[in-house]
C-alpha cells in the first residue's frame, strides 16, 4: 500500500469512530440538525482550510488567513453601510484586494527568496492593522441581500442546509479538482516535493509560487465573506488564531507539514472532525470549551508523529530492491 495515502486513511477511521463513539452516547447526534448545523458552523473554516492546504502541499506556510477573514469582515460590513453599493460589488473588490494581497506575498517569498512564515506572519499583522484602520467597532450589517444568503433548506428530521454550509461543500469539491485534476495542482506537489525537483520538471517555480498565496488569498476573502454572513457584522478582532487552526484541520486531514503529498477531502474530513469534537462538548455540558482545544492538540500531535513514521517508511519503500 502507498504509503503516503495512510494518513487519510487514519483521518476517515478517526473521524468515523468518534462520530460511532459520539452517537453511542447521544443517539441525536446523528440526526440532520446536528450535520446541518456542523456544515454551517464550521464553513468558513473550511473554505479558507481548503486554501491553506494547497499552500501546505507546496511546503510552504500561510499566517495571515485569519486576520484576512478579520478584514474582509470588517470591510464588507464598512462598504454596505456607508456606500449604495450592492453586495456582490462588494465581494468583488473584497476578492479582488484579498487575491492581489496573497500574489504580493507569493512574489516577495519568491523574488526575495525570504521564508514563507515571515512574509505571511508580515502580512497578518498588516491585514489586521488594516481591520482596525476601517473600524474599530463591530460594525453590523443589515441588507435584504444578506438574508437570502442566510437562507437555509429545510432537511428531513428538521435539519438545516444552509447557503453557506452548501459553499463550503462546493469549495472543497473546487479544491479537489485544482489541487489533483490540473497542472496547476500538479506544480503545487512537484514544488512540494522540492524546488529543485519542480524546475527539472518544467515548473515555472516564481509564477507558482504566485498563484499558490493568490489562491489562499482568495479563499481567505471568500471566507471572510460567509464568516459575515454567518455573524452578520464586522469585527477586526474576529478570528484570532484561525490561521493556526487551518494549519491544524489541515495535517489532522492527512497532508504532509514538509509539502508534496495530501488531499483536500482529508482537510474536509480534519474540519468535521473539529467540529465534531466541538459539538460533544456541547452535548455533554460539563466539559469546559477548552477541552476542545486539548483533543486537537492531542490529535494533531497524533498525526505529525504518524507523518514521521510513514515519511521513513516511504524512504525505507524506495530504497529498498525491486
């Protein structure tokens, strides 16, 4: 067996026995409110999860996502109060913005050769420094549009499919056929897999790079726009600490911290099983919330040591005679 397909292997059976373990306790959590309400809750982080893997597939690193979701909030919600711009102007420039803020960090890591985790940890301070210039306030925002895209489907059993959660499903299917149906995809695994190595293969590493934080940027934007529509305001304080989250859902879905081999589903998969962790504790009403932290640092303490391992089985797989 391929070896490194394991670690989403061992992310589907994790996922699948706590959700058994879960629903052997509280028998509801199986019902379509409780998936209904796991999809809408957790969709923003899923979106902007989907771009923070394909950034981890190419062994690089992006710390600004959270505070790019802070300041997409807080922008939306400043344009539609002070301006008679409709919302889908509004997202557009927001896109627009976010997508050339991660293309200038794609070609500063590039062109200066500097590490990734500097340029973006430079840019998350910037992004939130410019949250704070719009506003410092939670600005909240009450337009028609914004209410049909809190719309929601009705499910059997009462659940509820909402806009979002349906966006977040589809960005993820979007994320699956770039990152392993495209030559763009198959770039990000050969730069993961050693800048070297992609310019032996025709990679245009400098253009590459460009595209991978232009494409996190802009999952970043679209995330900030559902968070707004999830929270219905603007708040520059909003999403602290989403970025380390991201990197978390990402390698608990089974991709590689040091680039070159992952799936977008196992992301999918590592943000349900957040969710889930989440929603036991809700269930259960006498953990503290911050047991959901403990698990996910258990967990992905878990998945960083079985990466070791299968990374040494991989070599041992290679070196060994055919």
């Amino acid at each position: 067996m391929n070896a490194r397909i394991l670690p989403l292997y061992a992310t589907v059976v994790i996922f699948l026995i706590a959700y058994l373990i879960c629903y052997i306790q509280f028998p509801a959590m199986l019902s379509t409110r409780v998936v209904g309400n796991l999809l809408t809750d957790n969709a923003y982080l899923g979106i902007v999860a989907v771009g923070m893997t394909v950034v981890i597939l190419s062994g690089g690193i992006d710390l600004s996502v959270g505070s790019v979701i802070a300041f997409s909030g807080v922008f939306v919600a400043v344009m539609l109060r002070d301006t008679g711009l409709h919302p889908l102007i509004v997202f557009t420039m927001l896109l627009a913005i976010t997508t050339g803020f991660g293309a200038a960090m794609g070609a500063l890591i590039h062109g200066l050769a500097m590490p990734a985790f500097i340029v973006t940890l430079a840019g998350m301070f910037l992004a939130r420094g410019a949250a704070y210039m719009l506003t410092i306030d939670s600005v909240p925002i009450d337009h028609a549009f914004y209410d049909v895209l809190g719309g929601y489907y009705r499910m059997p059993g009462g659940g509820r499919l909402t806009l979002i959660g349906v966006m977040m499903l589809l960005t993820v299917l979007a994320g699956m056929i770039i990152a392993h149906r495209t030559r763009f995809g198959t770039s990000v695994f050969a730069l993961g897999g050693g800048e070297h190595t992609a310019r032996l293969m025709g990679v245009s590493v400098g253009l590459t790079t460009v595209k991978i934080y232009a494409f996190s940027g802009f999952m970043a934007g679209l995330s900030g726009i559902v968070f707004s529509v999830y929270t219905g305001s603007g708040y520059p304080l909003a999403t602290v600490g989403t970025e380390l989250t991201a990197i978390a859902t990402v390698v608990i879905g089974g991709t590689i911290l040091s680039g070159g081999s992952g799936y977008v589903f196992g992301t999918l998969i590592g943000v349900l099983t957040m969710g889930l962790i989440q929603t036991y504790i809700v269930f259960d009403g006498s953990l503290s919330s911050w047991w959901t932290k403990i698990v996910i640092g258990m967990l992905l303490l878990l998945f960083i040591l079985l990466q070791k391992g299968l990374l040494t089985l991989g070599q041992r797989q290679r070196s060994s005679p055919t």
